[in-house]
C-alpha cells in the first residue's frame, strides 16, 4: 500500500492518465547542496543517464512533469527551480531565467553525462532559453511551453495575490483545497485540485501546513499591503521590458534547435510566435488546443509531440 504521504502516490493514477501499459518506471527525489549552501532538488525517472530534463513554469514544481514523463517513457530529470518545490528560497527573491539557469547547470552536471533536450513551460521556458544561450554544452535542443520574451510567465499576478491574501498556514490540506477551487484553480476538480495542493504544500513542525513556493508568501505580503502592491505592479512593468530584452538575446544567442509550443488559449498569442520567428527564424512553432498549462492539459499529446521533435 502507498503511503499516504507519498509525493509519488498519483502516479499510478496518471499513468492510467495518458494509457501507459506496463511497470512504473523508478523515480526518486535527488538533491545537492549548491556553491551557496542552497539545495536544488529534483525528480529522477529511469535507471539510466537522463535524456531529457524538464523546466516547471513559476509558482509549480517537478511534478507538473509526471504524467507527461510517464507517456514519453525517457530516462527524464524534472527539477524544482530556486523558490519552489523541495529547492531552497533565493534570499533576494530574484526568480527570473538569467537568475535561475545557473543552479539548472550545476544540477546538470552533477546528474547527466550528455547534451540534452530541454523542455521548460512559462518562467522554465525562459530559464531554459538563457541556459541554452549561457552554457550551450549542456543543451542539444530546447522546446519553450507557451512562453516567449515579453510574455510575463506570472501573468494574473493581482488575481493570485488575492488567492494567497490571508493566512501563509492552514490548518489542514482540505482547506487549501477548498480554496482553490473556490478561486477556479487547481483544475477544475476536487482530486485534480487535492493532487495539486498535496504536492505544492508542506506540512511544518508545528502540523499546520503552508505552500512550498516563495511566491505564494510574497503574494499574501503584498496583498497585505495594497500600496505596496501597486508599487511592486509598477517596477514589474518596467522590469518586463529589461527581462524581455535579456530573453530575446538569449533567443539570438541558441545554437541549439528550437521549438515553441503554444497553447491555443494560452499567454502565446500567434502574433507572439510570429515574433519570435522574426528573431529566430530557425525555430519551428506548434499549436495544441489547450491553455497555459499544457503539460497538464494534453500530457500524452505533449509527449508524442516532444518525441515527434526530437527524432
């Protein structure tokens, strides 16, 4: 039997998910402590070297991937960016590509032994961009999930802000649950909803439970502070553009192939993938009929694309 604090335990149920027949592959949760003393902490699938790491979008973690490793069946490594997952806070709160790529090729050479394909969606698209341009030996091809430079990968930032406002504790996993589905997150289900909060939380010392990423705590700060907020609102903007500028080098600097796929109701408008083309006309673009959050809409149709690419 499973136990019941398991982080793997869903996994049964998203193989049945994405029509995978046959054993679970081996997963662990792996860890190394970072030139700074922070950790970086990932997910391992497979005995063999990894083939194909994973990049999550900002305010998620690696098991965003699950499903989409189990249909894809590779030798994958899905790793939980600074601030988020089972890795450590940055303590300058900075979380953006050029920030976070650094950690991504420590993890890498301490856990692959060969070139990859990187697949990152939203902030892990942008992260996987500025590796692919910073340390181009580490990266054999980069697929970007429905993000672009100037698309903001923390779109909504008000409305989530409004999701975290109150308590940064809960008394229980049931009442984060019941909030984000009151809020329309957490995919639209109680079990989908349960399965999200479960893995994006952690429970204290003290048995009250918070979330795992930094953002969540930085949210309810800010929605404590309307002032703030706005003023934080209007650094952003003028921050997108400086983080846009840096992106779109890191998109002129690949020597690797790649590839965009966008969702067809997602942050990537078709307007924005003819952007990208026009800076990198060597990229190929793919549509998919599903939001943001691909790797959790259509994770076996993700997948057969991913392999499709990467022939």
């Amino acid at each position: 039997m499973t136990p019941a604090d398991d982080e793997f335990r869903f996994l049964p149920d998203d193989a049945v998910t994405v029509g995978r027949r046959g054993p679970l592959p081996s997963v662990e949760r792996i860890a190394m402590t970072l030139e700074d003393g922070r950790t970086l902490s990932a997910l391992r699938f497979g005995d063999d070297d990894p083939v194909v790491t994973f990049l999550h979008g900002g305010g998620l973690n690696a098991h965003t991937w699950d499903a989409t490793i189990l249909a894809l069946d590779l030798p994958s490594l899905a790793i939980d960016l600074a601030g988020h997952g089972d890795s450590s806070w940055r303590d300058d709160a900075a979380y953006t590509g050029r920030t976070l790529y650094p950690d991504v090729v420590a993890g890498l050479s301490q856990w692959t032994n060969a070139p990859q394909l990187v697949v990152g969606h939203s902030l892990g698209g942008l992260t996987g961009a500025a590796l692919a341009a910073g340390a181009p030996e580490v990266v054999r091809h980069l697929v970007m999930v429905d993000i672009t430079p100037g698309i903001d990968p923390n779109a909504g930032a008000a409305q989530i802000r409004a999701f975290f406002a109150g308590p940064t504790s809960w008394a229980s996993r049931d009442e984060m649950v019941d909030r984000a589905l009151a809020f329309g997150f957490g995919g639209g289900t109680p079990e989908r909803a349960a399965r999200g909060v479960f893995l994006n939380s952690r429970v204290r010392p003290d048995g009250r439970v918070e979330w795992k990423h930094h953002f969540a705590h930085a949210a309810a700060a800010l929605a404590a502070a309307p002032e703030q907020a706005a003023a934080v609102d209007a650094r952003s903007d003028a921050l997108t553009e400086i983080l846009s500028a840096d992106g779109w080098h890191d998109i002129h600097a690949l020597v690797a192939p790649l590839d965009l796929i966008r969702g067809e109701s997602g942050f990537v408008t078709a307007a924005d993938a003819d952007d990208l083309l026009a800076h990198q006309p060597r990229a190929r673009v793919h549509v998919m009929p599903t939001g943001h959050n691909v790797q959790e809409s259509a994770p076996a149709e993700l997948a057969a694309l991913l392999a499709e690419l990467d022939r």
